[in-house]
C-alpha cells in the first residue's frame, strides 16, 4: 500500500467526496484506511466505567484506500510514483514521487 499515517488526501468516492484530511491510520490487510473528519457514524455508546457518560458519538470509519487520492502541494489531487536514487551513504532509496509533476512526496515528521 503506497499510503502511509500522515498523508493529506482527497476523497474521490462515496458520500464525502471531495473533503481532504489527513489519514489516522492504514489497515493494509483490509486495504483500507481511517482519514480524520471523514466517513464518520454514529455510534451508541453505554454508560461504563472507563466512560462515565454514554450517549451518541461520531466515530471515523474505514474506508478503501482506492476511494482516496494523496494531495500533493504543486497539483493537488494524484497518484503515486516511484524513483529509486542513492543517498550521500552511497544506499539506494525509493522515493515517493507525484505521478503529475514528478515532485518529492512530503513523509510526514517522526516524534
């Protein structure tokens, strides 16, 4: 799966299409993906005593991850592309590129 946690997307498909966020986790066994603000429910919650009040929340739910398209920052909605260079260390590398452009993906920052 070519998305990673931390990506800025855009939904191409379903009944939020068209919102971006930013994606709170990957699920590659499922091919899916949970983005922040999007494909919410509601769910019932009960009264327990982990969570003292019960009542209705919005949860974010999977969605596939063909239904939504990285954003890059020169083009907007696109692809995914691939080069492989070397580094300073003399190590190969592949590098996350837009597919549109041929620009460097961001990664999103460690800590």
């Amino acid at each position: 799966m070519k998305l990673t946690k931390g990506d800025r997307v855009r939904v191409r498909a379903g009944k939020d299409r068209g919102k971006e966020g930013v994606i709170m986790r990957v699920l590659p066994d499922e091919d899916r993906v949970i983005v922040d603000g999007v494909n919410r429910a509601k769910k019932h919650q009960r009264a327990t005593k982990a969570t003292m009040q019960g009542g209705i929340i919005d949860k974010e739910m999977p969605m596939p991850a063909s239904a939504v398209a990285i954003v890059c920052p020169n083009d907007g909605p696109t692809r995914i592309g691939y080069r492989i260079e070397k580094n300073a260390a003399g190590v190969m590398q592949k590098i996350r590129v837009c597919r549109k452009c041929g620009a460097e993906l961001p990664r999103r920052k460690e800590g």
